[in-house]
C-alpha cells in the first residue's frame, strides 16, 4: 500500500496547537487526520486549528474525520476549527450545511466561494431611530 499524500505538522502553545496538513486528504490519508487530531486530545490539547492553506483535495472522508475529531473535541470542553478549506471541501460543507460545526461561523454563514466579491453590509442604523425599507414603486404583477 503506497504511503499517505499527506503530511503532518503540528505546533503547540500550551493547550492550543496549530496542524497544519499539506497535500491530499482521501480515504487513505483520512486516518492520518483523524490520529493526528486525537493525539492533541490526549496530549490535553484544548483549542485546535487546522490550516488547510496547503491542502489540494480533501473528499468527504476528510469531512468525516473534521467532524469526528470536533465532536471528541467538544466532548472535552475544547474547540477544532478548519481555516482555509480547499474549494472541494468548502463545498462539500456548503452542501451538506455543517461548516457552522467547522468553521466558527453561524449557521448558514460560510464564506463566499473563491472569486465572489462580498458585498459590503450597510451600516446599521443608529439607536432609536427609523430604519427604511424599500417600496417598490410602478406597475407590479
């Protein structure tokens, strides 16, 4: 069986670490993640982030090992959050709905897909006063 095309690399802080992952994340690699993330829970880390910068392919078998990895996570009183998801996998969160449980956004919150510009919120209005909403105005059927 040919090795993994992931690599591994973690830095702690106390009861925090940063893991980075570079390469693919598959159904071969996927235990590699999942291993990886559990031994920051036994060695009492609390806080997780995963930078996914370098990671090309990540599958639903990655999500899989994410959510399970945030679930013991959770399970302790701690927190796993992904940062920079690859396209694939910011979809595949997008269509099944729990990049809220991955990403630290509310839910139905994730971010815009790569290239989409966001468009700026307008400013809210100041304490006590009216805020306006648009009428449509002519013929409307």
């Amino acid at each position: 069986m040919p090795l993994p095309q992931l690599a591994v690399h973690r830095h702690d802080r106390r009861t925090r670490a940063l893991i980075t992952l570079a390469g693919e994340i598959d159904l071969e690699s996927a235990p590699l993640v999942r291993v990886s993330l559990e031994r920051c829970l036994r060695d009492g880390i609390r806080a997780i982030d995963v930078d996914l910068t370098p990671v090309v392919f990540c599958d639903c078998s990655g999500l899989n090992a994410f959510l399970h990895a945030a679930q013991q996570t959770t399970v302790v009183g701690g927190t796993l959050r992904l940062h920079h998801p690859p396209p694939m996998l910011a979809r595949i969160l997008d269509l099944t709905g729990c990049g809220f449980l991955l990403l630290g956004l509310p839910f139905g919150h994730l971010p815009p897909p790569l290239g989409d510009t966001p468009a700026t919120p307008a400013p809210a209005p100041p304490h006590g006063s009216v805020q306006l909403v648009p009428v449509l105005s002519g013929d409307v059927r």
